[in-house]
C-alpha cells in the first residue's frame, strides 16, 4: 500500500492502462504538460502518438475521439473542465451516447472522457458547476464520480477498458487528497455502489465530492449518539439501486448531498428512486441537500452561500431525526 | 490514369445502382410506404462513385442525411438498406436507425449522420485510428456546402492538417442548405477556398463527372496513404429532388429555385454524360450497360420484395442494443 492522492491515482491509472493497450491513447487539451497534473510525464515514457495535445477546438476533438472509438482504437480524451462539454454536447449527447443503439449494435464506443468538475473556490459559474445531471438523461453514456483516490484508480482503470462511453467526472476540490490505495492491478467495476460508513438512523447518499463532507457530518454527530449511514454510489449510471435501497430499508430515512443543482439533478434522480421503490421503507421525507439553482458566483461569500455544505447537510440530517 | 473496362462498369454500376434506388425510395416514400424523413441524392451520384471508386476495401467513409448514395458506392447491400428504410428487423440498424443512420462496419461506413457537420470530426477521429493502430486506412469523409459554415468543418480540417491524417474532406456543393441558396449564407463563392485557411489542398471538382470525380480522389486518396495528409474537394453538383421528400407539404406554394434551373443541371445528368464517354471511349457496349441496368432492376425489385416481407422488430428489442 502506497500513499497516494487523486491525481497521482488518475496517473497511475492512466500509465498503466496505455502500458497494457497499445491501441489507447490521451487526448486533449493540455495533456502534455498537464495543467492538474494528471496526465504528467505521460509523454516521456508513450511519445507524441499516443499523448496528444489537442487546440482548444472541442467540438473537433471530442468528435474525433468518437470516429477513433468507432474505428477500433479507445480514446482517454480530456477536456479540461467539465463545462467545456457544452462546446462538445453534439458529439458526446448525438454522437458518443447513440451511435451503437443507432446502429443496431455495430458500432463499439469505447471513449473515456475524463474533465474537472465542481467548486474549487473563485472560478465562477463556467468553471465550477457540476455537469454531471446534464447528462443523466441523455441514454447511451456511464457516469463516474470517484471521491477518493482509490476508486479514482479503480473505476478509471475499469473506464479505459468498457466498451462504452463513459464519461469520468473529477472534483476539483479533490486533487490534493491521499490516501492508502491497493498496490497491483485494483480495478472498482462500474455500478457498484460503496458503503462508506455504517449507520443506523439516517441514509446519506453522497455524490463525488460530498463524500468526504458527509463522512465528517457523521463524524461530528456520531458523539450525540445520531448514526449515519453514508452510501457512496460512485457511478451515476449504472446506478446501483439495489445497495442505496436496502440502506433506506435499514435506516428509514435519506438525505441526498450533491454539489449539482436541484431541479433536474443527480439528487432529484435518486431522491425519485428511493421515493417510489422505497416509500415503504421512509418514516419521512426524503430530503435534498444540494447547491442553490443559482450559476455558481465568483466572489467568496456569494460561492460559500450557493454550495451545498455541511452545514446545511446536518441541519437536513437533525430535521428527519428529530433531535 | 488507367481506366480499365471493370473500373467503368463498376462505376456505371454504382451510379445505376444510386439512381434507381433513389428514385424508388422517393415513391416509396411519397406512398408513404416508408416513414420519417428521406433525403435522396437523384443527380448526384457522380461524387459518391467517383470517390468510393478510389477506395480501398478498408478505408472508411462518413456520411451525412443525404447518405443513401455513398452507403451504395462504398458497397452497401440494396435489400439490407431498404429494409432499414422501411423499419424492419433485418435492416442495416435492425430498424433503429431508419435513413439518416445506416452504418456498415465490414464496409467501413462509419454511417450516414442525421446532423449537419457531424461527420466532419468523427472522419478525423477514424484518421487517427488508422495512425494509431498502424494501418495505411483512408477515411473519405462526404459532406454538404451547408456544412462547411458548421464549426465542425473548420475544427475538424485544422485537427486534420496539423496531424496530417489520412482524411480525404469531400464537399458535396449541391448549391442549397434545405430551402436556402448556398450563396446567401456562404462567404465564399467556392468551398475549395477555404482549405487554404488550412494549409491543405483544396480543388473545385465537376461534381457531375465521375471521371474527373475520381481523378481528383484518387489523387488525394493517395497523397493520405503517403502520410502527406488531408485534401478538401469540392463536387459541384446539385440536387434534382428537394431537400427532403414531400417537402411541398412544408412549403405551400413556396418554391426557392426555378425549373429553368432545375431542367439546366438535369441536362448535365452524370449517368447519360458517363453513357457517352463510355460508349464513345469503345471500352463499353450499349450491350453492357443495358445488362447491368437490367441486373440493377432486379437487385431493386428483389430488395423491395425482401424489405416488405421482413419482420418489423418486436417490441422486447427497444431496450437491446444501447451498452455493449
């Protein structure tokens, strides 16, 4: 077991993955100096062929990881913040997500999109949102939000190797965390959710980032005897229902914490999942903690207020118990 | 350039095989025999030929809404395509794609795209495969004149010159976006021009020869495979149906173009001018051409008749098909 943080997880997936691949390859904006930090030194040891930086044309090179998926190789294509999708939403939402069931099942897509997401302090609304959501709904993609650096290397691995598009979302926020990660091949397949945390009187499903916020919650209210029970789905699509569901069933009560908006949002999706398959279960409502509807505001106060945080997850969590 | 008898039949073929597909699917449609929108490309079958006739086997093509032509010249199967057009199970797309998205991967038709612009990158993409996978594989990538004011066009030719791939951009300049003249949303008077901005070579092609069609291809096709990278054409041609069929219904008594113009470029049909030079050259008979305009006939007939009788598919497939 080594120490390691997200970004090295990310490299360390990547290295390896393009090591057993010949026919991977990195694209995309940066990828040769590496603006974060993932994908450095990728150049040195697999050349100029298969570490590629692309111009900043994303509707061009998102398209073209999707003709190389369909031509045989598999892309690992970067666009280096997440709302930069919305220059590339033909040719991941038309494209990447229909082209197999279009069709009839011949073509194979197996892209992964890898892109910074979330509220990393003072960026403002074009370079902090959360996407994810935006893509919820648009059949034909997977969605993956690690929040830790273990799963990071796990599902990216797992990634780079599915035959489907699937499209990575890496917090911000994240970058600088460590922890011990599996030494060897670790592969986390795709739709298996985690429990990060036994509890007994409320359900939080958190969602990439919110993880490790809704671990200290639990921490905190731990010590009054409230025992929280913290489900990290870690893909979005597949979603594995069946571990968030059997948690409600324990606990009867849930909370969703999402740094995505609400109307429309990965909350509102699970929230509607656990409200209709698990009504029986619910001793009340199901609540949603979640980022104000609001583009994410640049100056300190304005972004603090807007966020989903702690505070107001515990506020959601004392309401439902009662105490 | 060697033009053998089997090279001129078999673009006579194409072109054969083209019109009178084209011309069955519009009455078929007009029956309201097939659903949804089609789009045929009756006049233009010269680009389509021309350049599939300078392919390989294994070199790919994209394709766009008005993709029926270039899915027949890079090899497509009649009964297959017309079972696709008519929602059937044994359809190309096992009737999940219908005409905007036939895709042949044992052919290299990467498909035809129901959106304007989108073939642009994914022909770049297929380029690149070919560099990375180590093969000498073209990509010939069919477009439109309204696609060239896409942003794709422009990404995707810049992506192209500075990795020099192996991209073959054909502009099929068929003079109208829709109902709109080309040259009333189009800053330049030729597409070819606007490879210059690329640092590409950009040629204006009589889009109506499928000789000159194919001299122009062949020459780019091979500068690709020499790694010397990508070539725009630009086919001038043009459209002798509407936009999409039954389009009176979107109009009224609205029309945006004269017959004047429709009976001039109808006198510069590709199939008759092909007829001439082949006769005329004494490679190929009248007797040639009659034996395979009547094998067409009946590849068509039997196309139809197998498109009619095959299963629609059952509802239980709806959810197939979507992840691997």
């Amino acid at each position: 077991m080594a120490v390691t943080t997200y970004i090295q997880a990310i490299n360390q997936a990547l290295s390896e993955e393009l090591e057993r691949d010949p026919l991977t390859f990195v694209m995309g904006e940066d990828v040769v100096l590496s603006a974060f930090g993932a994908t450095k030194g990728l150049i040195d040891k697999f050349g100029p062929k298969r570490v590629r930086n692309t111009p900043i044309a994303e509707a061009g090179f998102v398209g073209a990881a999707v003709g190389a998926a369909m031509a045989g190789t598999r892309p690992i294509c970067e666009v280096e913040f997440a709302s930069f999708f919305y220059c590339a939403f033909d040719q991941v939402c038309n494209q990447a997500a229909k082209l197999r069931y279009m069709s009839g099942g011949q073509a194979r897509m197996p892209i992964t999109f890898r892109c910074v997401y979330g509220a990393m302090g003072g960026a403002a609304a074009q370079h902090s949102e959360t996407v994810y959501a935006q893509f919820l709904s648009v059949a034909g993609l997977k969605l993956v939000v690690p929040s830790n650096p273990s799963d990071m290397k796990g599902l990216l691995k797992s990634a780079i190797r599915d035959d489907n598009p699937v499209i990575v979302f890496e917090h911000g926020a994240l970058g600088g965390h460590r922890e011990e990660i599996p030494a060897g091949e670790h592969l986390v397949p795709l739709g298996k959710a985690a429990v990060k945390r036994v509890g007994e009187h409320v359900t939080v499903v958190a969602i990439g980032a919110m993880v490790p916020r809704a671990m200290k919650v639990a921490d905190r209210l731990a010590k009054e005897n409230i025992s929280v029970e913290v489900v990290d789905p870690r893909t979005l699509i597949p979603l594995d229902e069946d571990t968030i569901l059997s948690s409600v069933e324990k606990t009867n009560r849930a909370v969703v914490f999402d740094e995505g908006h609400l109307r429309g949002g990965a909350a509102t999706d699970i929230a509607a999942l656990i409200g209709e398959k698990g009504f029986d279960f619910l001793d009340g409502p199901v609540r949603r903690v979640t980022t104000l509807d609001v583009p994410i505001p640049f100056s300190p106060p304005l972004e603090k207020a807007a966020l989903a945080n702690e505070a107001r997850l515990e506020a959601a969590i004392r309401e439902l118990v009662g105490r | 350039m060697d033009l053998g008898k089997d090279l001129l039949l078999d673009m006579y073929r194409s072109m054969t095989r083209i019109r009178l597909f084209e011309t069955k699917v519009r009455d078929l449609a007009t029956a309201n025999e097939i659903p949804g929108f089609v789009h045929v490309s009756i006049g233009e079958e010269a680009s389509a030929t021309g350049v599939c006739a300078a392919l390989r086997k294994t070199d790919r093509i994209t394709s766009t809404h008005r993709g029926h032509s270039h899915l027949i010249a890079k090899g497509g199967r009649l009964d297959r395509m017309m079972a696709e057009l008519f929602g059937k199970r044994t359809g190309y797309c096992k009737g999940k794609g219908g005409s905007m998205h036939i895709v042949d991967f044992s052919l290299g038709i990467l498909g035809a795209n129901g959106i304007v612009g989108a073939g642009l990158p994914i022909a770049t993409g297929s380029a690149l495969a070919a560099i990375i996978a180590g093969t000498d594989d073209v990509t010939a990538c069919f477009f439109g004149d309204g696609a060239s004011n896409e942003g794709t066009f422009h990404e995707s030719l810049n992506l192209a010159a500075v990795w020099k791939l192996p991209v073959v951009f054909v502009c099929e300049n068929n003079g109208f976006g829709e109902f709109t003249p080309m040259q009333t949303v189009t800053s330049v008077k030729d597409i070819a021009v606007r490879a210059k901005a690329y640092d590409i070579p950009g040629h204006i092609v009589d889009g109506n020869d499928v000789l000159e069609v194919y001299r122009y291809a062949s020459e780019a096709v091979a500068r690709a495979r020499a790694g010397e990278g990508p070539t725009l054409l630009e086919c001038k041609t043009y459209r002798w149906e509407g936009h999409v069929v039954g389009e009176q219904a979107f109009l009224g008594a609205a029309s945006y173009r004269t017959e004047q113009e429709v009976n001039e470029w109808k006198a510069r049909c590709p199939l008759i001018r092909f007829d001439k030079f082949a006769v005329e050259s004494g490679k190929i008979s009248v007797a040639d051409l009659q034996r395979i305009k009547q094998e067409t006939e009946a590849e068509l007939e039997a196309a139809i008749k197998f498109a009619r009788e095959s299963p629609l598919p059952d509802a239980s497939e709806v959810t197939d098909d979507v992840f691997t």
